[in-house]
C-alpha cells in the first residue's frame, strides 16, 4: 500500500515530495553521533561523489541553489554596472541572483517549443555591459548550451555562462550530463528537486582555480590556510545535509529511471490531446523531468482545471513563473527587451502535475483520467483511457 506523502491528506496526489528513507536516516543520525556539524568529512565526500557521478572535475557544495548562482557571479566579478541576460520564464531566484549582487538582470523571451533561453533574443539584448549569461535548465530541459557558448565567445570581450541548471541534475546535452563540461553550472538540493539534502546547492566546474575561489567565497573568503584573502559570506553545506546528500546520491540512478518512466507514461497519455502543448526536447537533449508540465491552449483556463484536479484530490500547480510579470521586476530593477509573448503565455497557461519518484504508475493514470474531462467535456473516462500502456 502507497503510503502519503508527508503534507497530503489521505488519498491525496501530492504535487512533489521528497524521496527519504532509511539510508538518509542512518546517515544523519551518523553525523549526530559524530558531534561535528559544520567542516567535517562529509561535505567533502559529497562533493567527491557528486563530481564523479557527473563527471565534473569539481564540485563545491553549498547551503542553496540561490546561494550557488550568488557566488558563481561573484567568482566572475560580476557586480554593479554589469548586464545580465536571463529568461523571464524561470523562478525568481535565478533573477534574484543577480540583483543581489548589484548588477542588472536583461529579461528577455523564451523558446515557444522548449521553453528555454530564447537565444536570438539573447543575442538581440547584447550591449558593451553585458558580461554574462544565465541560462536556466527549465524543468530539467538542458538550455541550448552549444548556442549560447558560441554567443558568449562571439561577443567582445567574451561572455561568461553560468548555466542555472538547478533542475538539470541527471539530465543531458549531446551525450554529457549537465555540468560535466561547463565552467560555471550551478545545482539546487531543494526537496522538490530529484534529490535533495533538505536545502542546499552545489557549483560544478572544470576551473580549479575558480573551485578554489568559490571554496572560499562560501567561507568567509578564507583559503585552505586559515587566511582571509576574499570578501565572502557563510554559504557552506552542513555536515547533516551532505550526509543526506550523499545517501540520496547512492540512489540517483534508481530515482531518475523511476521519474523518467512515469514521465514516459504521462507523456503517452496526453500527447495527442488537442488542448494540450507539451514541453518539446531538441534533438540530442534528455530531459530529467524534475518536473513534468503541459500548456493549456486558450480558451481554457488553468485556475479552472487546477480547481477541477483538487476536487479530484489531486494537487497541481503553475509550471513556473514569469519573472518580468512579477512585482520586483515590474520596476526599474531589470530591464525587460520585450514583448515576451512566450513567456506571457506560459505565465498563464503552464501547468505542473504530480511527479515524484514515490507515485505508482496507477497514480499517473488517475491523474489523467481527472484532466482529461476537464480538457474537453465530451470526453469520457473510457474515451480517456485510449491508448494508455497496460501492465
């Protein structure tokens, strides 16, 4: 029998839940009985085996995702004066981040098909202050890094990338797992994500002089010696949650084939359904599915299909948000080069369903079977059930 996910009423499909066992217990409670929280040698081990499972050359482990986009802009001297691009259909801590950091996030459109980084809006919003680009990894899709390193290395002098790739973990682009082969790509560990270690993040890179210096940003700017040689904060990984990150990476491998097989069955279910757009991968991309998320077509109205799922016990939510639609960034503290109609749209009509590694293939199916009439009235539950994958 499925147990509840932990905030869910008996019965409920949860929108997202964590994965954590025993394994993660026993680790924590191995730390506790340690008596070291802070500097130990879990943190480093995490990082070790999180580089090696991606197959990054470094890894500098964090306390949040946020966190890790804050200190790789400050490892790139990224500062006041200094222009951003960005994509507006992301949360808000990608944007958040460089703001906080005093330089001016550029919004600009998203891709209608993969609803990443549009890159000719990108390259349309360069000026002389802009110094980098923040492409995130929307839902788990890799953005088009091969584009946007040809851009940065187009313009002059040469931009940086930091990728947010906060729900790419596992995810990949042309054979290679996402931050494998970049300089800057920064993870999140959020209990929403595939896995997690309570809060937390983590910054991949094949720089080790910038893995160095990230190293001490997150530590007061202190180096391996004990001296104070950079203006950092406290940004650092507790030893109780890299102990939980490293038990939750021992079971990475099994946690994304179960996700990408529910995917798989969701995608199945609702792919030919005329109200619907789903998030497309460009051809040599794999998508994690960190989240899994559809576009209502117009007329439909997402608060009405998302009060029509509750009925049905069954949460759901926005896909994600469009920052320059939001009350920080309605202002002066980013420069919008619109329209953005994509994002507009996505802002309205995205939709985020139930996905997480403890749903049952039958939970996939009783959510399908809820949407589907909500989609399109004259379909029938039978009718619904067309084409769905028997076990």
């Amino acid at each position: 029998m499925q147990v509840p996910a932990a905030g869910a009423t008996p019965g409920e499909l949860r929108l997202s839940a964590p994965d954590v066992g025993e394994a993660e217990r026993a680790a924590v409670d191995a730390v506790l009985r340690r008596d070291q929280l802070t500097l130990g040698p879990e943190l480093p081990a995490f990082e070790d085996e999180l580089a090696r499972w991606v197959g990054a050359r470094h890894a500098v482990a964090v306390s949040s995702g946020t966190a890790a986009l804050v200190l790789a802009l400050q490892a790139c001297d990224i500062g006041a004066g200094d222009e951003v691009i960005v994509p507006s259909f992301t949360f808000p801590a990608t944007v958040n981040a460089v703001a906080l950091v005093g330089a001016q996030p550029v919004i600009v459109d998203v891709d209608a098909a993969s609803w990443n980084l549009d890159v000719d809006a990108a390259a349309a919003a360069l000026t002389p202050r802009t110094r980098a680009l923040l492409p995130v990894d929307v839902l788990g899709l890799p953005a088009p890094r091969a584009a946007l390193r040809a851009l940065a290395h187009r313009h002059d002098p040469p931009l940086a990338v930091i990728e947010d790739a906060a729900c790419a973990l596992g995810a990949s682009c042309d054979g290679l797992r996402c931050g494998s082969d970049s300089r800057l790509a920064c993870l999140s560990f959020h209990p929403r994500k595939i896995i997690t270690t309570g809060e937390g993040g983590a910054i991949l890179t094949h720089d080790a002089a910038l893995a160095a210096r990230l190293r001490r940003l997150r530590n007061h700017g202190r180096d391996d010696q004990g001296a104070f040689v950079d203006l950092g904060g406290n940004s650092r990984l507790s030893e109780l949650a890299a102990a939980l990150g490293r038990a939750q990476l021992a079971r990475l491998d099994a946690m994304l084939e179960r996700r990408l097989a529910l995917a798989a069955r969701y995608r199945e279910r609702l792919g030919a359904c005329p109200a619907l757009e789903l998030q497309q991968a460009p051809a040599g991309t794999g998508h994690n599915y960190q989240t899994f998320a559809l576009c209502l077509r117009a007329p439909l109205s997402r608060r009405a299909v998302m009060a029509g799922l509750a009925a049905r016990g069954i949460q759901s939510g926005p896909a994600t948000f469009a920052v320059h639609r939001e009350r920080p960034y309605a202002g002066q503290r980013a420069a919008v080069r619109g329209p953005l109609p994509v994002a507009d749209r996505l802002a309205e009509q995205a939709l985020a369903l139930p996905l997480h590694h403890r749903l049952a293939n039958d939970d996939v199916d009783r959510v399908c079977d809820a949407l589907l009439p909500l989609l399109a009235p004259e379909t029938s539950p039978s009718r619904a059930r067309i084409g769905a994958r028997e076990d």
